[in-house]
C-alpha cells in the first residue's frame, strides 16, 4: 500500500503539464503524400490556407472596405502569417493612351457611390476574384491567409487564431458577421470540443460506475474499492501519459472513460465471486483466497486480450489512433495490477457482507434475466444456430454499404465558429478544399498556346463536375488580361499573335510587382503549371471519385510531351482513407489472431478456441451490419471499433469458459453444469456488459459525431456480445461438447 501511494504522488504531479490536441511541428510524419504537398507548396509558394470570411449586405460600403483593409493590414502583421489577399491588397489592370499599368483596386477607401459602383463592377468582372475572394452576389468577401504548410494543430496555430480571432473584433461594423474558418481554426474549435469532452466524460464516467455499483451490491464497499482501483487506473495513465509528453487528442479523450470501464468488469467479477464465496463461508481469509485464486488468471486473460484489441491498433497510420491504442492497453493492465493486488489487501480489512446484504444481492434484476435466458436455451435453443446464420448474413450485406470520412469538417458541430464560416463559404464561394493538377513539361511550354490549351480543356473538364465550385489556371489570368488590355471578348489563344501577347501580359506582371499572382500559377521557368480545383461541400467519397474519375481522364487526352500528378488535401485525404482501411484490417487481424493463440494455449484445443471465437465475432459483424445500415461512416474513431469489441467482448466467454470447466468437473451433466455456469458466473457478465454499454453511451453525449457514433457503436457491440455469451456460447458448449 505505502509503494502504491508513493507511486499515485510521483504519477499525480505531472498531470498539470498534460496537454490537449497540441503537437510538436517536427512531429508531423512524412508520408509520401505530405512530401509531395511540401515540394507543391514550395514551387507554387503555398500553404496552409485560412478565411476571415466577411458577410455583409453588400461588401461595397465604406465602413466594410475599411473593415477588410484594417484587418488585412493588421492579421499581415501576426507572426508566422506568410501572405494576406483581399480585396484591399490586389490590383487591377488599367489600360490609357495604348500603355497598359496596373494599381492597387483600393488605394484608398472611396466614399462616394458613382466610384464604389465603379469598383464593384470591375471587381465582379473579374473571373479571378468572383467566387474566390468575393462572392457573385457581392454580399460576401474574404481575407485569405496563407500560413507555413501544416501548421494546424501545433502550439503556433492556435496562437495565431486567437490573435486573429481577437483582431476581427476591432473595429467591425455593426450588422456585418465575421467568421475565421480553415484547418487551423477548426482543429482549434477540436481542442476546445475535446477539453469539454475529457471533463464531461470524465466525472461522468464515476457517478455513473457509482450509481450502478451500488445497485448490484447495495453496500459501501462495493462502491468505493471498485472505484478506487479504477481511478488510481486512470490516475497513473494520465500521470504516465503526461510524464511522457503525451497529449490528449480528439480520439484520446475517450480513453480516460474505456479504461475506467474495462477495468470496472474485473472489479466486478472479483467482488461478484468474493459475494458468492461468501455465502457459505465466514473465514474471511478463506473467501478471499479461493476468490483471487479463481479470478486471478481469469481476469489476466480478460484483461490481456481487451489490452490486445486496443494494442492492435498500434499498426494505423494515424498516429491519434495509434496513441489511443497504446495508451488504453498499458491503463487496462495497470488496472488489472491494482484490482489483483489492492482488492484482496482491502477486502481483508473488512469483515465478510452479511446475510442481508446477499439476499439483496442474490435477487437483482440480473438474477431475472439469466433465469430468462436459462429458459430460452431450454425452450428454443434449436433455433439459435438458425437466427445466428440469418443475422449474420443480413450483416455482411449492409456492411457492404459502408463509406468511409475522414474530413476534420465533418466531424465538427455545426454551431463551430469554423464551420459557421466554412457553411458561408460552403454557400456563396467556391468552396474550401480542393484538388490540385501539376502538370509538367519543356522549360518555357507555358508560354506556348498549345500548352495552354491543355490547361484550358482539363480545367473547363473540372467544372462540369458539381462538387467543384470553380478551377483556376494561368489562362484564366491571361484571358482576364487580354480582355481588358484588348477590350475584347474573344479567345487569346484562338488569337493569331498567342504566343506574342502571352510573353507581353507575362512581363506586364513581371513588371507591375504582380509576380506573386504568376507565381502561385506557374513557376519562373514556365515547365510548371497548376490547377486548381476548389470543392465546394464535398465530402471524402465525393473527393476520392473526382480524383479517380482525373487520373482516367487526364492521362487519355494529355499531350504527351507534358507530365501531370494529382496533390493537394483532398489527395492526402486519399492516403488517410487508403491507411484507415488497411489499419482496420491489419488491427483486426493481429488482435483476432494474438487473442485466438491465448485461447488455444488456455483451452489447450484449436477447436474449442475457433468455437469459443463465434460467439466474439458475431457482434463485430453486427456492428459492421449497423454502420452499414444506419450510414454511419468508417473514421478515425469508429474504425477501432473491430479491434476494441473483440478483445472486450472475449471477457464474458473467458469467465464463462472458465466458470463452466469447474462446473463441469463437479458435475457431469452438462446441461446442469451450462446452467449453473449461467446463473452463477453469468450475473457479473449481464452486469458489466450492460455497464460497459451504459459506459460507452457516455460518449454520445459528445460534440463530435465520431465519438457520438463510436459510443453507440460500442454500446450496441457489448449488449449483442452478452446475447451471443447468454445464448450462443451455451449452445456452442453443449452442441460441441467443449
């Protein structure tokens, strides 16, 4: 006791420094599609991009222009920002006495209507701007900011939304709404989310461990030991997690709560057998050893396949998820090592539940339902295998339908100040995400018309797709250029002097210190050029068939004296989604094999262990069958979900398995022995399953729809595990003669 208290004082003081959804910027792991992004970002001078998004009546007003150009002038000046465009920053081309120039679109702020009318007519002819930095009906604009490549959620990208956030409050105007809407703002609104969600899962978690404790023994010991073991569990976790320099993420702060309740089954079985020992016994020290002696390897294998189903996960791709895997296995041991150690010291300070207490005990509300499930085995246990066979396949069939998402957007609620601007953007702008086109050829091909054409008919291609709010090209510059230094509304590339009048309106923005605007088109030498395909309200699936549906069309009708590859974030999006699946099907793997070995060397037989396995498998595929059905999609929280259940819901068949073989030796009927089995080893089972599945159901009162779908997930996962082990494991039992 005194080795555990100075453990829980070392483990405690780090907790202070614990950290949420931050990371370190060297941290970020160098997939190959994040290279790719990287030498993108280099060569076309991009980054990460994030919207002050302004919706206004109407954006040509005095006090509104004002508005955009203070915050333009002030967010510029914010550490680490790279770029600020708005339309307090472009130029526009202006044509006089046959010479060409460009200047600022607002030197100064006009305030007279006959020129606000002026600049806005100029503004919406603009195919660069429209839709880009303003939207067609002139009711919103935006302020891009260009911030270094992946910046959020580092320690610098929520320093630079707060400033940010705190200077769009300056000066705004009354009736105007102003939004900061992009990655780095959204992982910021996640941190906030998932600080209120640790709070709220957390103290939730042990009034409700409480509350149900004291339902199944009635006393006080049967509340406060389980709880204490099962908080130090969780206290040591987060001690070791801090002192590590670990970090609570989005999927992290689930795993206070799935620790508490894993580890709350093995208090239960351990104080469940001690209650029933005690009944004919009052030799305290008798009950307690042939409680721990029974227990002790039972709760090890529980604990150790539950802790394997969570290690699986160590082979995602998606370092949250590999963090939470590791994180609730080493929680889920520590509390096997407290249960096994503290409960048996305390217990022995105690004197043994009296006989009012095991009545109480004795005719719960479990003792009802596993005389229920006695009869059915009885009554209908000839239909089980038939039911079983049926769901299973009505299963495999709606797990057909799954999608996969992957998008931090769709994660988020609704009321998010991040998504409130990126619905603005969403709706009157051409979107936020995109997919970009780099396409590569001879040194200076993009000054060449039929290198241009190429770019045109790929680009034109992109926006007869719905999900893209518009593409952007050089020749969309080119083209706004020639028409007004021309003051024609033909095509330059049609044009007999192309090749001419592109070299001419390249150097007038080479001159006019409108590089930048070439530069984020095109690189230096004119090898390179991109596209790019703004998406508006396209979710993962939608993104990964435009990306499928270019790579087909592109490489049929590209000239082949140019190159083309596809990046941006929807690319890596494809990458997530490719690593999701490959993690789900790697995690699920090794935690179904690992757990299959230990069932083996327990069981000492391959075939009692492939047996044993049916009823854990049943509720996986059940629960793919749900996800199918009801559309909730495969992401980064719910694609643990075949990892965790198997290992959770191998608990219940262990404990019965090893509650049935002493039956069995005592008794050789071994329809007497299943039922025995049931009615004694069978009442922690109904309880900690229903309370894992009311535990689990704590995380959907979270505001991320991954939580909320994993919680109901996990919660339907466990309350079909304890059919399958009432019903199905009984029936595999006797049918096998296990």
């Amino acid at each position: 006791m005194v080795l555990v208290c100075l453990a829980t004082l070392v483990l405690v003081a780090p907790l202070r420094n614990l950290d949420v959804l931050h990371r370190k910027p060297d941290s970020q792991e160098k997939e190959p599609e994040i290279e790719k992004i990287e030498e993108f970002n280099r060569m076309f001078d991009e980054g990460e991009l994030m919207m002050v998004v302004i919706k206004a009546g109407d954006v040509f007003n005095p006090e509104v222009l004002t508005y955009v150009q203070s915050t333009s002038d002030a967010v510029a000046r914010v550490a680490s920002v790279q770029r600020v465009t708005s339309l307090t920053t472009v130029k526009e081309v202006l044509t006089a006495d046959g010479a060409t120039t460009t200047r600022p679109l607002f030197p100064e702020i006009p305030t007279d209507a006959e020129t606000l009318n002026r600049k806005k007519a100029t503004t919406l002819s603009n195919p660069l701007w429209v839709s880009n930095l303003i939207s067609s009906d002139a009711t919103v604009t935006v302020i891009n900011i260009t911030l270094p490549a992946f910046t959020r959620s580092s320690r610098d990208a929520s320093r630079i939304v707060r400033e940010t956030r705190a200077l769009l409050l300056s000066g705004k105007p009354e009736g105007v709404e102003v939004f900061l809407t992009g990655l780095s703002p959204m992982f910021e609104d996640s941190t906030s989310y998932t600080k209120r969600d640790f709070r709220r899962f957390f103290w939730l978690t042990w009034l409700f461990m409480a509350v149900l404790l004291f339902l199944a023994f009635g006393t006080l010991r049967g509340v406060l030991l389980p709880i204490s073991v099962i908080f130090l569990s969780v206290l040591w976790t987060l001690g070791l997690l801090a002192t590590t320099g670990g970090t609570i993420t989005m999927v992290g702060a689930m795993v206070p709560t799935l620790i508490a309740i894993c580890c709350f089954s093995d208090a239960v079985h351990v104080l469940a057998h001690y209650y029933e020992q005690a009944q004919d016994r009052d030799n305290r020290r008798e009950v307690i050893l042939d409680t721990m002696e029974h227990m002790i390897t039972a709760c090890f294998l529980t604990s150790f396949t539950t802790a394997v189903g969570f290690l699986s996960l160590v082979v995602a791709k998606l370092s949250s998820i590999r963090q939470f895997g590791i994180w609730a296995a080493v929680g889920i041991m520590l509390g096997y090592v407290l249960n096994t150690v503290l409960m048996p010291i305390v217990l022995s300070w105690l004197p043994l539940p009296g006989p009012r207490v095991q009545r109480r005990y004795e005719h719960s509300l479990c003792g009802y339902i596993l005389a229920r499930a006695v009869a059915v085995n009885r009554i209908a246990g000839r239909w089980i295998p038939a039911m079983t066979v049926i769901l299973a396949v009505l299963s495999l069939i709606a797990a057909s339908r799954l999608r996969v998402e992957t998008s931090v957007a769709s994660f988020l609620p609704e009321s998010a100040p991040a998504m409130q601007g990126l619905a603005v953007v969403q709706d009157k702008l051409a979107g936020f995400g995109s997919v970009e086109l780099v396409l590569e050829g001879p040194e200076g091909c993009f000054r060449e018309p039929w290198a241009l054409k190429e770019l045109r008919e790929i680009e034109t291609y992109l926006e007869t797709r719905p999900e893209v709010g518009v593409a952007l090209s050089i020749t969309d510059l080119l083209q706004w250029t020639h028409s007004i230094v021309e003051e024609t509304d033909s095509d330059l590339l049609s044009d007999p002097d192309a090749r001419a009048l592109v070299d001419e309106y390249l150097f007038l923005f080479r001159s006019s210190g409108q590089a930048e605007a070439l530069t984020t088109l095109m690189t230096d030498d004119r090898s390179t050029a991109r596209i790019s395909a703004r998406l508006r309200g396209a979710g993962t699936g939608e993104q990964l068939a435009l990306i499928g549906d270019l790579e087909k069309y592109v490489p049929e009708r590209l000239d082949k004296r140019l190159k083309y590859s596809t990046t941006g974030e929807a690319k890596r999006i494809h990458q997530q989604v490719s690593s999701v699946i490959r993690s789900q099907t790697d995690s699920f793997g090794y935690a179904l094999l690992v757990i299959t070995v230990v069932m083996v060397l327990y069981l000492r037989s391959l075939k009692a262990a492939l047996i044993a396995m049916i009823p854990n498998l049943l509720p996986v595929l059940l629960t793919f069958g749900v996800m199918g059905a009801m559309g909730i999609s495969l992401n980064f929280a719910t694609v643990m979900i075949a990892s965790v259940a198997i290992g959770n819901a191998m608990n219940d068949t262990i404990h019965f398995l090893v509650r049935y073989r002493r039956e069995a030796e005592t008794d050789p009927d071994r329809e007497k022995a299943v039922e025995n089995t049931l009615l004694h080893s069978g009442r922690p089972i109904v309880f900690s399953d229903v309370a894992m599945a009311a535990g689990c159901g704590i995380f959907m009162l979270s505001d991320f729809e991954p939580s909320r779908s994993f919680g109901f997930l996990m919660a339907f996962t466990m309350l079909t595990a304890l059919l399958a082990d009432l019903l199905v494991t009984p029936y595999l039992v006797k049918a096998c003669k296990l």
